[in-house]
C-alpha cells in the first residue's frame, strides 16, 4: 500500500515538473518580448527573478524526485529570492517602514538557517538534510568506529581523542 501511494506521489510530482517546466518556457518567451524597445526596467527586472524563482522551485522538485526529500537549503534559497523579488517589485521606497524591517528580519533568520544548516548533523540516519555534511559525517563515524576496534583508541564524541586536541596530529595517526 505505501509503494502505491509513494508512485502517485511520484507522479503528482512529475506532473508538476513537466507543468512547471511549460511555465518557464511560457515566462522565458515573454522575459525575452519585455526586453525589446521601450524597456521597462522594472518589468524585466521582476520577470528575470520571477523566472529564477521557477528554476529553484524545479530544482527543489527533481531533489525530490531522486531522494525523496526536501531539501532546506534549496526551499529557503526559493524563499529568499521570493522575498527580494517582492521588495524590488514594490520598490523599497514605497513600501512602509513596518514591512521593510519586517522583510529585513525575515530575510536575516533565513540567511541564518541557510548558514547553519551545513554545520548541523544529520538528525536521523535514514534522512539526509544535506547529503554532503551527511557523507562526510559518516565516513568519519565508521573511521573513528574502525580505529577504535583495531586501535584501541578512545573515543569523544565520535571522534578519537588525538583529533580532537588537534588536527594536524591526525597525519600522524
């Protein structure tokens, strides 16, 4: 039953791509007609992030599709540039203090979760929130886990004590 629903899941998703990707054909077609005379800087402007935030939203997709998974760091880089194309298409001016630091607040905490999700470790085996911190983490446990049994070393937090004094003793390990 769970491999059934997961294939519809599936193919909700590659029906979404396959609609998303006509909408960036649609939008790139006509990006291209607003940058023929007269140019209108504010139209092009919004049109070019608008398309960009159709490619993060199709990239988040066929991360799904591969892992099954969503991936924090593409769906808070959508959001980011979402916020931004809104400011630029109201324009900063016109928009109200309120907002604007409100905007500014929003824009800072997701600049913060983009930085800090490479420091964080995988919270659960199974589920990778970023595949590369995750191998790395992993190579390192079964290493230190490797050590440890024909070693003999002991161990801090994972890792052997000689690499958590210093890392250039490593080579000599």
């Amino acid at each position: 039953m769970i491999r059934v629903l997961e294939s519809v899941q599936d193919v909700i998703v590659i029906s979404l791509c396959m609609s998303l990707f006509s909408l960036m054909l649609v939008q790139l077609y006509e990006t291209a007609l607003s940058l023929l005379p007269p140019l209108d800087f504010p139209s092009v402007t919004s049109d070019i992030l608008f398309l960009l935030i159709l490619v993060e939203l199709f990239r988040l997709l066929i991360i799904y599709l591969q892992e099954h998974r969503v991936s924090i760091g593409v769906a808070v880089e959508v959001s980011i540039v979402s916020v931004l194309r809104e400011m630029i298409v109201r324009g900063v001016l016109e928009t109200p203090w309120p907002q604007v630091l409100a905007t500014c607040a929003f824009l800072l905490s997701l600049g913060a979760l983009l930085v800090s999700r490479v420091w964080l470790p995988p919270t659960f085996e199974g589920i990778d929130p970023e595949q590369a911190v995750s191998q790395r983490y992993r190579a390192m446990h079964e290493s230190s886990e490797e050590n440890e049994r024909s070693h003999n070393i002991p161990l801090a937090n994972g890792l052997p004590i000689i690499e958590t004094l210093h890392p250039s003793l490593q080579e000599i390990q």
